[in-house]
C-alpha cells in the first residue's frame, strides 16, 4: 500500500463513525449518572421502570463499546492481533466485561415491559 492506513479515507470514515458511536454512548451514560444523582432511587422494588431504563442503558453502553474497540481492532491492521498489541488486550478486556450478568442482553425484556407500561 502506497497511503499509509491512516490516511486513508475508509480509516478517516471509519474512525469518524466510532467517534460519533463512543460519542452517544458517553452522552447516554452522562444522561443517566445525571438522572440518578439529581433523583436518588426510591427504595428497592418501588421504581422498576427506572431500574429497566438502567439496566437498558446499561446494555446499550457496554454494547457500543463493544463495537467501538471491534472496529478500532478492525482499522488497526493486522498489527492488533499480535498479543504485544495493548488494543488487542483491550479488545478482550471490553469482551470479557460485556459478559458480566448485569449487562446480559435479557434485561432488555424489562426495558420493553416498562416501555410498553409507558406507553399504554
């Protein structure tokens, strides 16, 4: 290759849409320690709609950036697959830590019951 990767306009797109994906899942995150630290939970059981929105948030966030690492490994090259490579570790680190039970998918199932109680 004549470009260097990083100069490139696929690596430019590329780097701009995990940017903008990093971006939104740092805003959801903010909203909600906001949201939490404004209006401290109400005792245990009282609020399940609220703990559905955590734990939808949850979810979302650790997914993104999920995907964010997955496409900063992908637009690496093949030099993130050695083990030397600190995004490589990073990559299962993020991999690891998306499968803690508190942000397993299955929580969106309350998320949707609640949304669906919002909506009706």
């Amino acid at each position: 290759m004549t470009t260097p990767l990083v100069e490139t306009e696929r690596f430019k797109e590329g780097l701009a849409r995990l940017d903008a994906e990093l971006m939104a899942a740092r805003a959801l995150l903010e909203a909600q320690v906001a949201r939490v630290w404004h209006n401290p939970e109400r005792p245990a059981g009282k609020d399940l709609t609220r703990v559905a929105e955590q734990l939808q948030a949850a979810v979302w966030i650790t997914a993104a950036c999920v995907r964010v690492a997955d496409g900063c490994f992908e637009l690496a090259g093949s030099r993130a697959v050695y083990e030397s490579s600190s995004l490589q570790r990073r990559v299962r680190d993020l991999r690891v830590a998306a499968q803690h039970v508190a942000v397993h998918p299955r929580h969106y199932v309350m998320a949707g019951a609640a949304a669906l109680a919002r909506l009706s």
